[in-house]
C-alpha cells in the first residue's frame, strides 16, 4: 500500500486511433491473478527499461502458466497523458497495449490500474488543475480505445488516501460516465478513499465513511465492483515482511462479505501480500479461499506482487523460482482450488 508513495516514485510532490465501435459483451467476473508491477515505477517521464517497465509476454507468460487468469497492471498517469484533457501518448499506449495483448494470448484478462492515488503529478483529483472533469477525460479516451476487448477491465485509481470521499464519489461517478458514454460495457472496478482497505471499509475515517458514502456509485452499465487493498502484517499497510494480523485481516474480508451481501454490491481484492515468513503463505491463501468461495460478493483478487524491476530483496516480491516460492504456491493453489474459474 503506502510503500510504494516512495518505491515507485511518487512522493505525492496526434489522437490514437480507436478499436472498432462495436462494444464487447461482458466477460465472466472470475478474476484470480497477480500484480505484474513496473511500469508504474520512476520519476516521469523516466527511461523506459531503466526507470519503469511494462511486463513482458516472457514474464506474463510465466504467471499464466501457473493457472492464474488475471494481471493487474499498475500504469502512471502522467506517462500516459503527460498534459491532462489532451491525446495520449502513442509510446505509452503502445506499451500498454502490447502488455494488454500479451496477456490476452496467454489466456489472462487486464486490470488497466491508474496507479496514482488520486494524483495527476503533484495535484490532487477535486483541485483547481485536476477536476473531476479532467479525470474523466483519461478514462472515455482509454475506454474509447479498449471497448471492443473484453478482456480488458478498468480499474478507476489506486488507493486515493487524502481526498474526501464524497470528492471522491463525484470523480468516480464521471469516469464511470465517461466510460460508458464510449459504449464499453467491461467492469470497472471502483476504490474508495482513506488507501480502500478492506479492515477500514466500514469505519469513519478522516476522509469519510466508505461504506456510507460509496453507495453513491452509479454506473448506468450496472457492471461495477469495489477495489478493496487488505494486507497481513501489524498495521495492513503491506510494509512489513511479518504477517501478524493475518487472523484479523481474514476477519475483516468476512466482515465485508456480509456487507457486500446485505447492500447487493460485488468487490475485487485488487491487492494482498505475504512474504515466505512462517504462516504468512497459509494466511494469505486462508483470505484467497474465502473469496473463492463467495463468488457473489467477491468478483476475484489478484496479490501483490510480481514484477522485473522489484530488488531482489523485496519481501514481498512473488518470483516462482525465488524466496517467495512459497506464497507462489499458495496464489497458486489458490487459483486453481475449486471452485474453478473459467478463463
């Protein structure tokens, strides 16, 4: 969660041509996958395969193999529209492309993850310089261009921490409108604010009230979850290599899984991780198990996270020849224990 504030660089300081008009049918919710991180990584603009870097079809390829369907894929805002209401820029739509292709062939559908935390560089989304209005503007250019790919799924933003959330509400709901003005009519999956953790969903934070005030999500092609973050270790921030709070982690998803059922809404666990640590891989995989096993409440999940660039020594880091193996075999086997998700 907060780690990567610093991690990946951000310390909160001619048009492109379209797929085809015809809209694709909405692609089973079985999401069960990995972060694939990298290209969100750096300073911007950055070297590209220096500074960030998109996954490979080497590199997806070798998650698809261990039965996963799903990769979230963290990208930067500003690479992708370095000047907000204007094109996007054809080099980095290349790139997410190929990625999203890539993943495609290997039997894996796409998060497209604006991983910004509500920031187009240093100004937050509900200022002067970044509206609502701004922010909707990225998302009906990226759905115009991905609406006939139904494998791809629009994930609104990454953990937005310090905005309001009902400020918030505004600016999900116009990107949500925006998506669909394009006629793409794939999942869009919306976060809420105070970092969208799945222990604090239900609490009154400084930001507001998630599960009061993220009600208000409307979305005219009624094809919406919630993004929910929950990690294992003593203060869920996902930066500590212990799993202290693996218990309580599991308790918190069950809570929300009452809530979602009570309300009739649907959630996706866009991010949860675990080092090797004795019991951090069978918490994690217990908390993988529970939603597989509510399919109605909990869309799929996809855990943090895998990716090129990472240091060797990243506790967290899912490489499944490396220090990890173990939590990779828990995704694994999470992926594939029934019931079974279809491609």
């Amino acid at each position: 969660m907060r780690r990567r504030l610093a991690l990946a660089g951000l310390l909160l300081p001619g048009l492109i041509p379209a797929l085809p008009p015809a809209p694709a049918a909405a692609a089973p919710s079985c999401l069960r996958g990995v972060n694939l991180s990298g290209a969100e990584f750096g300073t911007v603009p950055g070297r590209y395969g220096f500074d960030y870097l998109y996954p490979s079809a080497q590199t997806i390829g070798r998650f698809a193999a261990l039965g996963l369907t799903a990769m979230r894929l963290p990208i930067r805002w500003e690479r992708l529209q370095p000047v907000l209401r204007q094109p996007l820029d054809p080099d980095e739509l290349g790139r997410l492309e190929a990625a999203v292709s890539a993943a495609t062939v290997a039997g894996m559908r796409t998060v497209i993850d604006l991983h910004n935390y509500a920031y187009h560089g240093k100004a937050r989304i509900d200022s002067e310089m970044v509206t609502p209005e701004a922010f909707a503007d990225v998302w009906r250019r990226l759905a115009r261009h991905f609406r006939g790919d139904a494998s791809v799924v629009f994930g609104l933003m990454n953990e937005p921490h310090d905005i309001p959330a009902d400020r918030w509400l505004a600016a999900a709901n116009a990107a949500v409108a925006a998506i669909r003005e394009t006629g793409a009519t794939q999942l869009v999956l919306v976060p809420g604010s105070g970092w969208t953790g799945a222990h604090s969903w239900t609490a009154d934070l400084p930001t507001g009230n998630n599960a009061a005030i993220m009600l208000g999500v409307v979305d005219p092609g009624e094809n919406v979850a919630y993004e929910v973050h929950q990690y294992l270790d003593a203060d869920f921030s996902g930066t500590h290599a212990e799993c202290s709070r693996g218990a309580d982690a599991l308790q918190a998803v069950e809570r929300l899984t009452g809530w979602l059922a009570q309300t009739k809404r649907r959630a996706f666990l866009g991010e949860i991780g675990a080092s090797a640590r004795k019991g951090c891989p069978e918490r994690l995989r217990a908390v993988l198990d529970h939603l597989n096993r509510n399919p109605r409440q909990w869309v799929g999940w996809t855990a943090w996270a895998a990716g090129d660039l990472w240091a060797p020594d990243y506790p967290l880091k899912l490489d499944p020849a490396g220090a990890n193996a173990p939590v990779v075999a828990a995704v694994q086997a999470a992926a594939r224990a029934e019931p079974t998700c279809e491609r």
